[in-house]
C-alpha cells in the first residue's frame, strides 16, 4: 500500500484509482471513488461466502462486521453499539422517519437546501402519514448565526400559532448537496433541543470531508456515507443512534429481531434488527477497515481534508474568475469544505426548462468534454459544484473552466 512520501496529492494519485487516464473528475460528492486495493479485498468476501454460505453468513459475517464497526466508531467518536451499517444515507433517514415515533399531526422542520430524495421522503410523511411540515427557507450565502436566527424565528412562530401541537423532528444537513455548503449542525442540534425537537442529521457528505466527534455533537440521529468520501466501495454508511433513541427506531425492512419497545425506552434488538436487513451482500460494510488504512497510508485525516478543503476554495476561485463571476461563499468564509459553488454567467437566452438545462450541461461534460459537474439553480441564479479530492490538482479546474465555457456558448447557441 502506498504512502504519502512516495505518492504526492494530485495527478500521481491517480494511478490508486480506477479512473480514465484523460477524465477530468471533479464530481466526488456524487458517486466517490474506491481505490484499486479495495476492490480485491471486496471480492474476497464476495468469493467467501460463496465457498461456505453457511459459515459465513450465519457466523463469520457478524464478527467482522463487528469489527468494522469498532474502526468506524473510533473515527467519529462513538461506541459500536450506536451504529448500524446501512446501504446509504436515504436508507438510513427512511429508517428514522418512517419508524413510527412520529404521531399524524406532528410538525417536521426541514430546510428548503435539503437533498432531493430527503425533501420527498418528507413529502411522503405529509401524504401517508398526515405529518405537517415546516419549511424554513434558505438562500445563501448566508452566516451560520443567520441560518439559527432563520430556524428559531420559524419554531417560535409555529409555538405561537399551534401550541398544542409538537415539532416533533428537525432534518438538517452536516453538508448540504446543493448548494454545496457546510451547514450549522452542532449548534443546531443544541437549538432544536431547547425545544424538545429530536435531530436527524444528514451527513451524507461528511465523514471523510470534516471531522466528526458524534458524542460532542450529540445529535439524535445521525447518518453518512462511507462511499463517497471515506473511499469504501459504493453501498456503504452508516446510522448513528445514541442508545437513549434506539427504541424508536427500525430499519425500513423489518426482520425477525423486531420488537415495539417504545414503552419500556430500552433497546435490546437494535443491533439485533440492523444487523441482517436479509440475504445482501455485505462485503461493502467488510472494507471500512481497509478503506481506514488507505485514508492512513497516503496521510490520514487531517492531511486528506486539508488538501481537499484548500484546493475547492483555491479550485473555486480559478474558475470564478475565469467566468467573471464569484463562489458562493459567506463573510466567514464558513461554507466552503471539498466541494465548492460558482456562478455561471449563464442567462437562459433559449428559455429553457431548468431540467433541459441540467440534462445538456451534464451530457456535455461526460460525452463532449470529458469531465463532470452537477449544476443546480439556486435563488435564481445557475451554479456549478465542483468536488476537490486527493487525485485533483489545480490544473483539473483550469481544464474545467475553459470547457464549460465552451458549454455555456453551446447553450446560447441558438444553432445548437
């Protein structure tokens, strides 16, 4: 395995990835990337409980998984027992809001910045199980003392006009996706517990971008995934729930350890229920170990997200006055982590949908440009995400700018 000493950041970090030589990767925060070393380790396991399914999964499995668990519980300083492998992020929220603790009637903050999947998932509580939301709306850039004034004035106000009925739940970002932008969570989740409001964290883009010490934030519920930028294979997060929670909570698929322990508030099945969601491959949540040892071996924590962290705001500089334009970034200059915003100078001429749009400028980047971006309208204006990982360098964001500013002429283009 190599070492930061032999193998710089940037270009040469390539070569540890199954990455086409001449694609120009600046979309981490989709999809990640698992490195090379990975892979074969994965197949193990894959090849393993195939030569013995009965051993493997009905014994070995659990042990290892427990194991893997311990490295992951380390990391954001919290106890094994606290956290449960799911598949991803939207799993791991569908298992929270959907388990029942939520009465018809409840109210459900959530902010306007969260990621699509989540903010339908809460339309899905207000159409099945009569649940009101609450939205708060966010328009950045914004400080963090303005986004906690924003979600107080807004609690305070729905106290004062129903006061007989609860905000039961608070969905908020660690990351948000788009706009991509560090969000407030530890200080919200203090806010939101001034009024009996359970937190439910969406991490998704957290572990391996920031550092995390989950006891100290001590939110209510909590999930991320490893997969996008803590390098383990796709298909791998987790759920943290203090045990003071754990029996409000059920995976979405129920298994044989279910059990309603609402009344009694002691959990003696949530490891039991998250730890077999069925017959699946588990040979994803088996590599968080080797995925650990790989952030380890080229630096480890500080020096990934370091590097990350001051190439965006280098990166989205670039390219901000390569367009004429600027990053989305606050006075604090508190937004920005590895992944960053820029304006496109880009108005519409052909009026086209916000969908065709979206759809044009990816196509072109991946079949025309070789390159990726997720582009978004935000308070009216166009912006792209751009992600900055180890195997970035500036020239990735020089190559960057010059095409999607041949993109933009394509889309003015009124021949195209």
């Amino acid at each position: 395995m190599t070492n930061s000493k032999t193998t710089p950041f940037g270009k040469a970090m390539r070569s540890h990835f199954y990455l086409e030589d001449n694609y120009v990767p600046l979309n981490h925060g989709s999809f990640g990337v698992c490195p090379r070393s990975l892979h074969s380790l994965m197949r193990h396991y894959q090849e393993e409980s195939e030569k013995h399914p009965d051993r493997f999964l009905k014994r070995q499995v659990f042990k290892d998984l427990y194991k893997n668990r311990e490295r992951l519980a380390a990391l954001v300083h919290a106890h094994p027992q606290e956290l449960a492998f799911v598949v991803n992020a939207s799993y791991g929220i569908n298992s929270v809001v959907r388990s029942g603790f939520m009465q018809p009637g409840d109210k459900l903050l959530f902010f306007t910045t969260a990621y699509n999947a989540v903010e339908r998932t809460m339309t899905f509580l207000q159409d099945a199980h009569k649940v009101k939301l609450v939205p708060v709306e966010l328009n950045y850039p914004l400080l963090d003392q303005e986004i906690l004034d924003l979600a107080k004035e807004t609690i305070e106000q729905e106290l004062a006009k129903d006061p007989d009925v609860p905000i039961r739940l608070a969905v908020f970002d660690a990351i948000s996706s788009v706009p991509a932008a560090r969000f407030p969570f530890e200080a919200m989740i203090k806010l939101v517990r001034e009024y009996d409001i359970y937190s439910l964290v969406d991490g998704a883009h957290a572990i391996g971008q920031i550092p995390l010490d989950l006891h100290k934030a001590d939110p209510d519920f909590f999930v991320s995934n490893c997969h996008k930028w803590g390098y383990a294979p796709r298909g791998c997060a987790f759920l943290y729930v203090p045990k003071r929670n754990q029996a409000l909570v059920h995976p979405s698929v129920i298994n044989y350890a279910y059990k309603d322990e609402r009344s009694s508030g002691i959990s003696t099945s949530f490891e039991e229920e998250f730890a077999w969601p069925g017959t699946v491959d588990f040979s994803t949540y088996l590599c968080i170990n080797a995925a650990f040892d790989f952030r380890e071996s080229i630096g480890g924590e500080e020096a990934i997200q370091k590097y990350c962290n001051d190439l965006a705001r280098q990166g989205g500089q670039l390219v901000a006055e390569a367009l004429g334009t600027e990053v989305l970034e606050n006075q604090d200059k508190t937004l920005t982590v590895a992944m960053t915003n820029i304006r496109l100078p880009f108005l519409n001429k052909r009026a086209r949908s916000d969908g065709e749009i979206i759809n044009i400028i990816v196509d072109k980047c991946i079949y025309e440009h070789n390159t990726m971006c997720s582009p978004y309208k935000h308070n009216g204006q166009w912006f792209v995400r751009l992600s900055a990982q180890v195997y970035n360098d500036l020239d990735d964001f020089r190559y960057f700018a010059d095409e999607i500013q041949k993109v933009l002429r394509e889309l003015e283009d009124k021949n195209e």
